[in-house]
C-alpha cells in the first residue's frame, strides 16, 4: 500500500485491542475494546490495522491524517448524506 496514494481510505472502528479483525476466540481477561485504525487502498478493498502495516507506511498514514489530507471515508459519506438535498 502506498501511504501517498490518492487512492488510499482511513477509517476506524472499535474493535478488540487484542484481535481488530475479530477472528479469535479470546478469554474473558483478554478482552479490551479500543479504537482501532484501518486503511485500504480502494483497488483491493481490503482493510487492514494499522498495526499490521510497516511502520513508515503507517507513520505516513498519520501524518496525513493529522494534516488534515486523509479523513475518515465513513464520516465523509456520512456529513455528505447529510448535505444531500
């Protein structure tokens, strides 16, 4: 995934800290929701953590996204569904 691409979405979601895909069968101790971060590249569709991607790819990520160029693709369909006449 190139960080620098236009094609590139960030979202998040709250899932378990432990497992963000949610396809382990965790124990009651390792259960701990958190916000978890994910990016795709819009021609594979896929989401991944970023906690899986390389951290320059990451740190890339969050660079972008606290300069204000990437916001959260679910939010922005969200505030443009509000905006629709």
């Amino acid at each position: 995934m190139d960080p620098n691409s236009a094609d590139v979405e960030v979202t998040f979601w709250w899932a378990e800290v432990l497992d963000p895909y949610g396809v382990l069968e965790l124990t009651p101790e390792e259960k701990c929701v958190g916000r978890s971060y994910f990016a795709r590249s819009l021609d594979s569709g896929g989401w991944v953590s970023f906690y899986d991607l390389p951290h320059k790819t990451s740190d890339e990520l969050w660079r972008r996204i606290n300069a204000g160029e990437l916001v959260d693709s679910f939010e922005e369909r969200f505030f443009d569904l509000l905006t629709e006449p």
